[in-house]
C-alpha cells in the first residue's frame, strides 16, 4: 500500500516562514507534488519534485529527499491568503493517478 | 491555463435517486480522467480512473456498481452514483492530466443526500 502522512494543522503569523513535512511510504516513486486547497475549492498545484533537491518558486519552495522518503514544503512570507490546506502526493504508477498525503491545514494568523 | 469544468456545482437529492456528475476538459483531451471524494476536513481519495474507450479502474474498496463511470469522450467523463444514500454525501473532484504536465481539477461537485 501507499501512505503520505502529515502535520494536521499548522498555526503561523504573517510575514513568517513555514514548512510543511511529508514523509510517505510508496510501492513506486515517480516524483512528490504539492497541492494548496481552499476550503470549498478545488486543489492548485504548487510544486513538483522528481530529485532530491531544492525547487523553488516564488515564495513557495519544496524539497525532496528520496533516501529518506521525505520532503517538505516552505511558505516565506506568509500572507492571510496562505490559510488553506496543504497535500502532498505522488503519483500511484505510470497512469498519472495521484495519492494524497492526509493534509496540513494553516492557519495564518495577523 | 489547462480548465477543467465540472457540473453541477452542488446538487441536493433524496435517499435513493441517481446523480450524474460531469468531468469536462475545456481545451484538452483526456484519454484519462480521475474522480476523488472527499469528505469534511479530510485528505481526497481517489475512487477510480476513468479510461476514454474502455472501462474504468476502480480503487480498492469502491463499488463499481454504484459508482458508474462512463468515459464517452476525450473530453468528458461522467460520474452516477446511483441509489445514493447520505453516507454518499461527499465532495467529488475529478482531474485530468495533460500529456507530460501537470493535473488539473475541476472545481468540485458538493453532494448531500438526504
């Protein structure tokens, strides 16, 4: 079977940094996305990491490390706007079909 | 951006009637689409993957036959939940891949069962 667990929730102020950790266990690994979901609203990719490594994009950034089936997602800057859900997931297999972490809700604070 | 468009946006039904949801890629073709529940304050599950042509892939513990899916376009696939109940009531998500890039969800489908 396939896990991806999660911090269930997360408080932060604005302005701050926050990071978001994922570690999963998979049957295959074909690379480790992040999703933002407000509430009501559909999921918004965020990131995508196939390698370990550092990507960053605007004030989001996500890291991976394979070894150690773990990765992370990082908020600088934090803004109201930020308070939402947060998935991991990967991809179950070469069919494009996603597994979801169990979710981080962030609350961000003024 | 890729669109993906879902309808309806919310439909309220009694216990035992049929609900058809549609999953419609706006400017791309989907030989496969994916629908996902999800409930209050929870992680979204993926329930099947809808194939264009052929039949659909349901997840461990799904019931295919109450969950109909039928692919009958590159472009849309559609969701029945039939004889629905209000444990059924749920969020449901569809998504669709573009070749090489990333999924795109439609914007959901809020189903309660009374």
């Amino acid at each position: 079977g396939q896990s991806l667990e999660q911090p269930s929730e997360v408080t932060a102020v604005e302005g701050a940094i926050v990071q978001i950790n994922c570690t999963y266990q998979t049957s295959g690994f074909y690379g480790l996305s992040w999703y933002q979901q407000h509430d009501g609203g559909a999921p918004t990719f965020l990131s995508y990491n196939a390698l370990d490594g550092l990507e960053e994009t605007g004030r989001f950034s996500s890291f991976l490390s394979r070894s150690d089936s773990y990765g992370y997602l990082l908020l600088q800057e934090l803004q109201m706007k930020d308070s939402a859900s947060y998935f991991c997931a990967v991809k179950g297999g070469a069919t494009n079909k996603l597994i979801f972490g169990t979710g981080t809700l962030l609350a961000v604070q003024p | 951006g890729a669109v993906v468009s879902q309808h309806p946006s919310r439909v309220i039904c009694k216990s035992g009637t049929s609900v058809k949801i549609e999953c419609r890629s706006l400017d791309f073709q989907a030989t496969t689409m994916f629908w996902y529940r999800q409930f209050p304050k929870k992680s979204l599950m993926l329930m099947a993957t809808s194939n264009e042509g052929s039949k659909a892939t349901y997840e461990q513990g799904v019931e295919k036959d109450k969950f109909l899916i039928n692919h009958a376009s590159l472009t849309l696939s559609t969701l029945t939940v039939t004889s629905a109940h209000p444990e059924d009531s749920s969020f449901y998500i569809c998504s669709a891949p573009r070749a090489g890039d990333e999924q795109f969800f439609g914007p959901g489908t809020r189903l309660t069962v009374l």
